[in-house]
C-alpha cells in the first residue's frame, strides 16, 4: 500500500480547494463548467459535516487548505451484492475448471465441511476490513440459506452488523433454491430468520416447471412477513431460461409493495430484440432494480473448456436504463469458487464495469453505478451524494480526470469517514493462512 498522497490538516474546518466533482453526485448543483461530467468546486469540511460547496471561483477564507489540483472527490461507495459468507474460500477450496457447475459443487463441499460460525465470522471481518480500507459505507451480502447453515450464518451476520454500526451499514439476503419452498418446515423457519435478523427474502430461480407457483409462495410469503425481495436470476447463457419475465409478471400479479431487486440476468442478453423488450419493458413497469455483476460473469459465463469466450455474460444494461429501471454494478464472489479474484473494491468495479459494459462515451454519469443508485435501491437515497450539510464520507483521488480514475488502482486514495481520515491499511492475507489451510513449506 502505497502512502496516502495527501495531509489533512488538524483543524476541525479545513477545506478541499480545487477539487473536481462528478456533477451528478451533488446533491445541489454547483455552478461551474462541465468537462466529462466534473465540476471544479471547493468543498469545506466542518467536523463531521460538509458545511458548504463553492464554486471554485469564490474564495473558502481564511482557513486551513488542501488543495487537491484538480483531483476528484467521490462519495463513499455502496457494494450492493455480495457473498461474505464465500468470500476467501477459494484457496480452501477452488473451481476446479472455473465453470458454474464447478463453483457449486466447490462452494458446497467447502460449507459442508467448513462453515461453523468461527469460520464464516474470521472471513467476514477480514472482508469488511478490506472494503471499509477501499471507501465502501454500505454493503449488502447474499448468505447461503440451506439448513442448518442458515441460522449459523444469520447468527454470525447480526454479530457482524453490530460491530461495524457507524462504519459500514450492512444487510442481508437469504439466499437458496426456490425448490426449497415446497419444504414448508423449512421454509417457515427460514422466515421467522430473516424477518428476526431484519434481512431480506431472496433465492435462486430456474426454469422450472412450477416457476410461477414457486414465486406466488416468495411474494406472498415476503408480503406476510413485510421483507423486501432479492434474487439471482437468469445466471445463464441459455436463452431459454428467462425467468426474470415471470418475476416481474408475479410481482405486477401480487402488488407487491415491496421492494424487488433481481442480480446477474444474463440471458436477457441472448434474446431477439422483440423478446427482450417486452421483458424490459415488463421489468420497468414492476419497478425492479436490476445489478449486473461484470467482474464475475465474465468469469464464469460461456466458459467452455478449450474454447474462447464469445460473449461477456453481463445483461442489456443499457437498455434497462434507458426504459427507466435503476441499474447497478457490484463485486459479487470475491476470491471463491465463483470468482477466483477481486478485493470488494467498488473502484476496481467500476474500472472493470466501464470497460465490460460500456459506460464511457459518454462517462458523465458512470459514477453513480457503485454510489448513489445501489444506495438507493438498498433504501438509503441519502448517501451516495455529496451533500451540504450531508457528513463527510468522501474518497478522495489524485486523479483528475475519468481516464487518470480508471486507469490506475487508485490505492493512493484518502477515505474520509466523518470528516477525519481513516487507516486505510489493508488487512494481510496471512491472517487466513491457518483458517484455510494454506502451507507455504
């Protein structure tokens, strides 16, 4: 880690002078001209708050300065979808051929054998440690649901939440087959979880046979207990798995008023126009949110031993866009059977996100993919902006402009959390060696 490239000074009200701020993560608007969707503004620090946003031909007075050249200013991170519960297993236990069917049978062996609540706790802090260093504030984990891992992993999860209060805001998905709602033992205990812990109904959908019957018992089962829901969905190349159409036809059937969130969606991709319009469409009109995950679908989908990649895996994120759906970006799988690499870095997402889906040309507005909508969708319109009167939990950026962000780590950046500058050392990962069994004789 290299050193942090600036010094805030030890005044309670300082100001950042000559910063760049992404226009459409203000909560006001800043007078100023517009280059690639940055304004240059002054923006002054008092305690934990930001006491004001001046344009940057006004003078902040006679205080203590920083100035930053030109450098950029962001709002502290959201990583919407998440596996805690996963992340760091992969040495452990690792995909064997990268392919989705790989990871499951990886990721069940590993939980099988592995997951006690010590286990799952020790990899979920380390975790945490790690995306508060990069700048996250809020963070929503899909935890495997399948019995008796559910109430360790909710357990674990509580104690989590509790610790890191007023450092990073946490929530948390059941997640499990939606077969497993014919199990009505089961699935009643799963609720009576989530609803104490105060998380959220999710699961995994599959082109089955009783589809619309599966998520009739989730929508009215999450209107009982009053859960919002979150699901994987379409996590294929086959284009004939696209159950996203019946989850928008159920929850439009249900009036549902919850709220709905579906991940990965990759078939979409693979429809004829026709077809996928009439799903987005569908999608737009049920007001779902829909966050695609590039990193790892890149990863895992059209792998085929032997044979190059031909398509990237990720959905019509630009069409959901534009037919007025809120769009996402988040980490995913971080370093198990899923997706061998990634560090729950939003910076690195959204560096991967611009490449992977097209997001430049223009890039005025890609910031807020990993900052203001995911906060959002996850309930929290409040943060993800940068806000007079707002607390001061900015990422802070040496560079000046989108092609410098995007091209470099970043791993100079400054966090601000309540207006002070946090230890942004990352946590080593020897500190798993023996939890993983990891030998370097």
């Amino acid at each position: 880690m290299s050193a942090d490239f600036i010094a805030l000074p030890e005044a309670q009200r300082f100001a950042f002078t000559n910063a760049a701020l992404p226009a459409n993560l203000l909560a006001r608007p800043v007078a100023g001209k517009l280059r690639e969707g940055l304004v240059r503004a002054h923006i002054i620090v008092a305690g934990d708050r930001i006491e004001a946003i001046r344009p940057a031909h006004e003078d902040v007075g006679d205080i203590a300065k920083v100035d930053l050249a030109g450098g950029m200013i962001f709002p502290c991170f959201t990583d919407m979808h998440t596996h805690l519960d996963k992340g760091h297993t992969s040495p452990r236990n690792p995909n064997p051929d990268g392919s989705f069917a790989g990871a499951i049978e990886a990721v069940t062996r590993d939980r099988i054998t592995h997951w006690s609540a010590e286990d799952v706790a020790a990899r979920m802090d380390f975790s945490l440690r790690t995306a508060f260093a990069h700048g996250t504030q809020l963070i929503r984990t899909h935890l495997d649901a399948l019995a008796p891992q559910h109430r360790i992993s909710f357990e674990v999860f509580e104690s989590a939440r509790e610790r890191w209060r007023g450092r990073i805001d946490l929530q948390a998905v059941a997640l499990f087959p939606l077969d497993l709602i014919a199990d009505e033992a089961f699935f009643h205990d799963l609720v009576e979880v989530v609803t104490t812990s105060g998380g959220l109904l999710g699961g995994v959908t599959y082109l089955h046979p009783h589809i619309e019957q599966q998520l009739d018992a989730l929508f009215a089962a999450a209107a009982r207990a009053e859960l919002d829901i979150d699901l994987h969905v379409d996590e294929t190349e086959d284009r004939e798995v696209l159950t996203l159409e019946a989850i928008a036809r159920a929850k439009l059937r249900h009036g549902f008023k919850g709220a709905v969130t579906v991940g990965h969606c990759c078939s979409l991709a693979r429809q004829d126009e026709a077809t996928a319009k009439r799903v987005i469409d569908l999608v737009a009109q049920a007001e779902i949110s829909v966050v695609s995950l590039p990193m790892c679908n890149m990863y895992l989908q059209d792998r085929h031993a032997g044979r190059t990649p031909r398509w990237r895996g990720v959905t019509l994120f630009h069409e959901l866009a534009a037919a007025g759906v809120r769009t996402a970006v988040s980490s995913d799988n971080t370093r198990d059977p899923f997706y061998a690499y990634g560090d729950l870095d939003p910076v690195e997402v959204l560096r991967e996100a611009v490449r992977i889906l097209h997001l430049d040309h223009p890039l005025d507005t890609a910031g807020r993919v990993v900052t203001h909508t995911p906060a959002d969708i996850l309930g929290h319109a409040d943060k993800g902006l940068i806000a007079v009167g707002g607390k001061a939990e900015l990422v802070v950026f040496r560079a000046r402009r989108w092609s410098e962000l995007l091209s470099r780590p970043q791993s100079d950046r400054v966090v601000l959390r309540g207006g002070r500058a946090i230890d942004r050392v990352l946590p080593d990962y020897s500190e798993l060696d023996d939890l993983l069994g990891v030998s370097h004789a």
